[in-house]
C-alpha cells in the first residue's frame, strides 16, 4: 500500500487548487442504471434471446458440472517431460492431481470451465481470489476431427512454478487475462495493499448487458417512464447505441452493394473491439468499456504480432484486421455478416458475402476459377483463410484481403494460395492469378511494402512511413501503425506531421502521434501536446499527459496545468487498475524518475520485481539508481543476483556485462557480454556491444566473425555495418570494407563523413572515386 500511496502523493499533492482524482471526467450515465440480468430482456426479446442461449457467448465460463463439463475425467493422466496430470473426479466434482505452486503434487478441484469449442480450459482457484486457467485443456473437436484429448497448450516450453506461463503463474491469471471478456458487469477489484482480488460479475457468461450495457433504464423506457428523456431517450434508455444497420441503406452498382449515407458512427464495432481486439484495458467501469477509447488502448499492426501486410502473426482477434479492410472502410459492420447474438453467420457460405457482392459475378468458376462447391470455390478460402491458434482453433483472417503471392515472393508473408496448394510455391501462385487477372488488385493493405522497409530498418523507410501516415484514404489502422513504426526515425519532419495529426478525427492517430514527442525538447511537447490534454477519448488524455510529464510541466500554461493533473492522474489511476502486473508498476516508476522522484521510483520497481521476478526491466532499473546512489558496486550486486534468479535473461547479462566495463573489470565482463549476444540473437545490439568489447580487449578478428554473423540476420543494421567497414580497414581488409561502407551509403546517403571514408577505401582499392 505504500507505494500506491506514494505515487498518487506526488501527483496530486500540488495544491487545493489544482484538481484530485475524483474530479476526473468520465461518462458515469444516468446514476441509478443497473444490471438487471438477461432473463429480464427475454419478454420483449424472445428471438434474440433464444439465439444467444445457444450461442458460445452464453458458455463462455460456468460452474464446473456435469452440464457444463466436456473433458473425460476418468483416471486420465497426461504426462510431458517426466511430469503428469491425472484428471478424475470425487464427491461430483472435478479434479487434477498435478504440481501445484511449490512443485509438489496435489489434487486441484476445478470449479469453472473456461470456453467450449474446439477447446475448453479449466478454471483451479488459487489463495487471494485468483482463478487460474490450467494449461492442458480439453480437445472438444470430434475425435474425427483430432479431438476428444487432453491437450498442452505450450508443448514447446517446459514449465515450473515460477514461470510466468506456468498454471499457478502471472500470465495464466484469470482475473487479468480472460475475465473481462467471458462474463457481464465483471469488476476485477484488485487491492494492491492485499495483493489480492475481490472480483465479481453480475452474470457469470457474457449476457445481453455486456454489450449493450446496464439494462434497468431500457426497463424505464420500455415502460415509458417520464424520467427517460433525451439522448437516453433516443438510445432507448441505454448509454450508447448499437444499431448501426438501422440507418444504412445498401445500392446495388452493378456487381458491388454501397452504403448510403456514409458510416458516421462506429460504437457497435467499438464495443465488439472491447473483447474481440488486441489491447491493453485501464478500467472496467461498464460505461467507460462502452466507450472504447475510455477504457481501452488497441494495438497497432506492430512487428511480431503482424506481417508488414497486416495478416496476423500472432493471436491478435479480429478489430486491427477487420479495421484495415475495404469492408471497413464501405461502411460494413459486425453484425452485418453476423448475428451478434447468436454469433452465426446471418446467411451460409458464400451467401453471407453474396448481400452485398453479385453472385453471378463472384460466386462463379470465370472469378474464384475453382470446381463449383469445392473449398477454392469458397469466398472465405481465398480472402479470409485461417490461421491455428491454440493449438486447434483455426480463427479467419478479417482484413479480407486479395490474395497476394508476390508478398510472399518479396516480403516473405502468407499468402491463401499456397496455404491450400502447399505442393507447390509462391512463383506458381504468382503465375496462376497473373493468368486469370492480368496485372491484378493491388488490394486495401497498400502499407505493406513500407512497413517492411521499416521492419528491415531500409533505405527510404522513414519517407514511405509519412507517406503512410498522411495519406488519408489508408485506414486509421495503418496510419496509426505507420507512426508508431516512425519511433524509430523520429527527425523534425516528422514531429511537424505528428503535431498535425494531433488534430486527426482518429483516437488511434491522435495516440500515435502524441507518442512521438516523447524525446522532444519541453516547449515543443508542450505547445503539441497541451490541447490533447482536453481531449473527448481518455487514452488520448493519458498519452499527453504521460509525454509531458517532467520536464515539459514547467513549459505548459496556467490555464493547462490543471487538464495536466486531471489527465496525469487518469494515467495514474490506468496503471493502478492492473497494479497486479509488474508492467505497470514499472510505467509508474518510469514516470516518477521523469519527475524526479527517484525514491518513489525505487518503491514501484521494487513491486515490479515481487510481482514477476522473470520481469528483467525492474531489477535493471534498481540497478540504474542504486548505480546512481551507491555506485558501480551497488549495482552490480543487484543484477548479480538477478541474472542467478534468471540465468537465461539476455537484457540482465547484458546490464551486468556492462556494468564491469564500467569497472574495468574486462575479463569478467566478456562472458556477460557474449551471453546476451547469443541469447537474444534477434536483438543485433548485443551482438554489437559484444564485437566492440572483442575488439577492444584485443580479438579483432572474433569481433569481425560476430560482426559478420549478426549482419547476416540483421542486413539493414547501422551500428554492424560501421563496425564492420571500420574494422575490416583496419585490418587492411579494404575490399570488404568498402562493400560494407557502399552499403551504409545506401542507407545514410546524406552522410558527408561517410563518403569521405568511402572514398579513402576505394583509394586503397584501386577504385575509381565519384
């Protein structure tokens, strides 16, 4: 608790006439809206209710019974790398004897199942109100199908106790990770003096009131009851309205439906994105979640979790996909190919597409060039193919994209072809659409190519990025991502785009472009960022206030400083929702060494570390102000005894190899160094500060052996390239030094000091120079 009350003390002891956390605007509603449950809405709404009892939505979590229950309990063990699970029943309940917290063996009662269908976890309840999901889960597909057995869900990692993805470990908790999503009106209510939960919900599975909100006004306006007026009049007594369908008209050009009028509202995709999105989640006040933007930051089309064209690399659900699609930008929703109570397709196959696209063009041999009925011949084979995730469920690309072998080709992405005709490769699939489209459809993803110019650090990146990114007929997904990707070549050019996005009508964008002034001077961010301190979405507040905190305070206006401490404070309160994460704990105590305060900085990195002692970015930073307190012995002694704990930490072995060079401690230090390198190949820094140590101490040519080897996983790389050309001359090796110079030129080319050395190597090479 001392913590949490040390850093809301900074923030907001600044005077009585500077604001407090309860004068934080929010959209509270009318204050007597309640939940009033699902079995309320089925009068008046039979059909929609009879389709959502049949739906996955009303079994997304149950009691654990005989009902609900799909796994064999029956004696069966499942045993992976020399340990077992044995799943049985006693007493009408379900078990699992298994090693629990301490590594030792033990009967676990299941009380909820998790999901229904291709799998079904199991929910084991853990001291200080925590629900665990086990990782082996029930295979629900038909054993035809493959199914009808226990499953790991992380058959490539061995798991212990302590292990973040371990059953009893952070990353499997239920009350951050899954709850929101699978129940109705579900507060999470963790108390960080306790570090325990209190979390409840009005309805165990996800019910009619988790997307559309509390019911009991919709009550009053059913019944007509004069207190219901207004806006909430028009919304039929609910916070938002989700009927976006009602106002659509679709026409027919010839082969394609459009909208009229234009889509001007999204709040149904929005609430949708609220579990159906790849986000991060700040509070769970049911009227903030109605509001996206209040309650949620989606992620953009990052590295790692999506290829440069936008396809899904990692579980990422459907919004940034479905976002990015020409649907999208049509005006299509949802529920326009769904039944958002029953979860269902609205029509079968390939009539759900044929509402708005001609079937006598589409769904024909002249267009999908596949047998009649056959799986090619299926709209969703060639633009929405599937990807497994979990082990067996194969979830639909949404950005419905034109099939793109020439990606394949270029940027090494997925391509619908070859995932069905796995004989044969991408040139071939290349070929066939060349001779059924001629030149073919460039498609909606049009941001591939520069991002992965960006993704590979390419000659141009930067440019095809604000191309990007100002280019207003990209999706607000792309133009978000492309900024988010410009963090990395941040220059004046680019501060003056983002401070004009600033202004975009885009929560997303306006996010992303606060994003970039992080390492601009104070007046800048303060004259860029200050209006975006009022602005109507809340993750655009907490974004602002979080870049001009520190320094930047001192540069905002009288009449801005109390915007800044009520946003600031929404930032503050953010974090604190998910206190129980050692991410969070870790934003706050960046933020108070921003603001100088190091000993409540201290306080939350040393919680950071309790939480998840895997999580490296807390004893490193312990590491940083004990260095600045006590020394290089002082600091040392932390990420010691860090990288003991967590021997395999590439980011620890790393800090503490440069902590001995720091104390000329050399020949400590290179096995610290060479253990981050190998580690972690895919970061080259490592690599880099590991071949200049090399060099240094004496092994130039060790050091152009790793030099070499992390070029050729990182091609692009700036750092590698100049160590290597400046090495290579060295050792008289002008040759390769002038190839590795050539290439930096293509990257840098406004580089004066780069041609001159250039020039002196085609000298020494016989080169004739330009």
């Amino acid at each position: 608790m001392r913590a949490f009350a040390s850093v809301l003390f900074v923030l907001l002891a600044c005077g009585a006439a500077r604001a407090q956390i309860g004068d934080l605007p929010s959209r509270i509603g009318p204050p007597d809206a309640q939940f009033v449950g699902s079995a309320s809405c089925a009068a008046c709404h039979r059909t929609e209710s009879d389709d959502w009892h049949g739906s996955h939505h009303a079994a997304a979590i149950q009691a654990a019974n005989d009902k609900s229950v799909l796994g064999k309990f029956d004696g069966a063990i499942f045993r992976k790398g020399g340990e077992e699970s044995r799943f049985f029943r006693r007493d009408g309940k379900f078990f699992v004897h298994t090693a629990g917290p301490d590594g030792k063996q033990k009967d676990f009662e299941f009380k909820y199942t998790f999901g229904l269908y291709p799998l079904q976890q199991y929910l084991i309840a853990l001291p200080g109100g925590r629900l665990q999901a086990f990782g082996v889960a029930w295979d629900s597909r038909p054993a035809a199908q493959g199914g009808q057995k226990w499953f790991d869900l992380y058959p490539d990692r061995k798991l212990a106790p302590g292990d973040p993805l371990h059953w009893t470990g952070i990353d499997q908790n239920w009350n951050y990770q899954c709850a929101w999503c699978h129940s109705t009106d579900l507060r999470k209510h963790y108390d960080p003096a306790k570090n325990s939960f209190a979390t409840h919900w009005s309805e165990i599975s996800v019910g009619c009131e988790a997307c559309h909100g509390p019911g009991s006004r919709h009550l009053a306006w059913a019944r007509k009851d004069a207190g219901v007026s207004g806006e909430e009049k028009e919304n039929h007594g609910f916070s938002v309205r989700l009927d976006q369908r009602a106002d659509a008209k679709w026409r027919l050009d010839a082969t394609t439906a459009f909208r009229s009028p234009p889509a001007t509202r999204h709040t149904e995709e929005l609430v949708c994105a609220g579990c159906h999105a790849r986000r991060g989640q700040f509070s769970d006040a049911p009227l903030d979640a109605l509001h996206f933007y209040d309650a949620f930051r989606a992620a953009t089309l990052d590295r790692g979790l999506y290829y440069p064209d936008g396809q899904q690399h990692d579980e990422d659900y459907n919004f940034a996909s479905f976002a990015q699609s020409r649907m999208h930008a049509a005006g299509v929703t949802c529920s326009d190919c769904h039944n958002p109570h029953s979860g269902k397709l609205r029509l079968p196959g390939n009539q759900v597409c044929g509402q708005c696209h001609d079937a006598k063009t589409f769904d024909a041999p002249s267009h999908h060039h596949h047998p009649v009925d056959s799986t090619g011949a299926q709209c969703a084979s060639c633009h929405m193919p599937t990807t497994i995730y979990m082990g067996v469920d194969a979830r639909h690309d949404h950005s419905i994209r034109i099939p793109r072998p020439d990606r394949t080709v270029a940027l090494g992405t997925p391509n619908a072809c070859n995932q069905c005709h796995q004989d044969k490769d991408a040139a071939w699939a290349v070929a066939a659409l060349k001779s059924w489209h001629g030149k073919g459809n460039p498609g909606a993803q049009t941001f591939a190519e520069a991002f992965a110019l960006a993704d590979s650090d390419g000659p141009g990146a930067r440019a095809a990025l604000i191309a990007v990114a100002q280019d207003e007929s990209q999706s607000f997904i792309a133009r978000a991502s492309a900024l988010h990707r410009l963090m990395q070549f941040v220059s004046p050019d680019v501060l003056e785009l983002a401070e004009r996005l600033t202004k975009s009508g885009e929560p997303m964008i306006r996010t992303a472009s606060a994003e970039l002034f992080a390492d601009a001077d104070p007046a800048t961010r303060a004259r860029a960022l200050a209006p975006l301190l009022r602005d109507q979405s809340r993750v655009v507040r907490m974004q602002a206030a979080r870049e001009l905190a520190g320094a930047s305070e001192k540069a905002l206006s009288p009449d801005d400083l109390a915007p800044f401490d009520n946003a600031l404070a929404e930032y503050v309160a953010g974090e604190m929702f998910n206190a129980e994460r050692p991410e969070s704990r870790s934003n706050l105590g960046l933020l108070e060494l921003a603001r100088g305060h190091v000993e409540a900085a201290r306080s939350q990195f040393e919680m950071a570390r309790k939480l998840d002692r895997t999580f490296a970015p807390a004893p490193i930073m312990l590491a940083e102000i004990a260095r600045g307190r006590g020394g290089e012995t002082a600091a040392e002694t932390i990420l010691s005894k860090a990288l003991s704990d967590q021997p395999l930490s590439a980011p620890l072995a790393h800090a503490l190899g440069l902590n001995l060079v720091r104390q000329k401690r050399l020949a400590e230090a290179m096995p610290r160094l060479e253990q981050a390198a190998r580690l972690a190949p895919e970061d080259p820094h490592y690599a880099y500060v590991y071949a200049v140590a090399l060099h240094d101490t004496g092994s130039p040519d060790k050091a152009v052996e790793i030099l070499r080897a992390a070029l050729a996983r990182h091609a692009n790389d700036r750092d590698l390239l100049s160590a290597l050309a400046s090495y290579e001359a060295q050792t008289g090796d002008f040759a390769a030094a002038l190839g590795h110079a050539q290439k930096l030129m293509t990257l840098e080319p406004d580089d004066a000091e780069l041609r001159k050395f250039a020039d002196q190597l085609k000298a020494r090479v016989g080169e004739p120079m330009k």
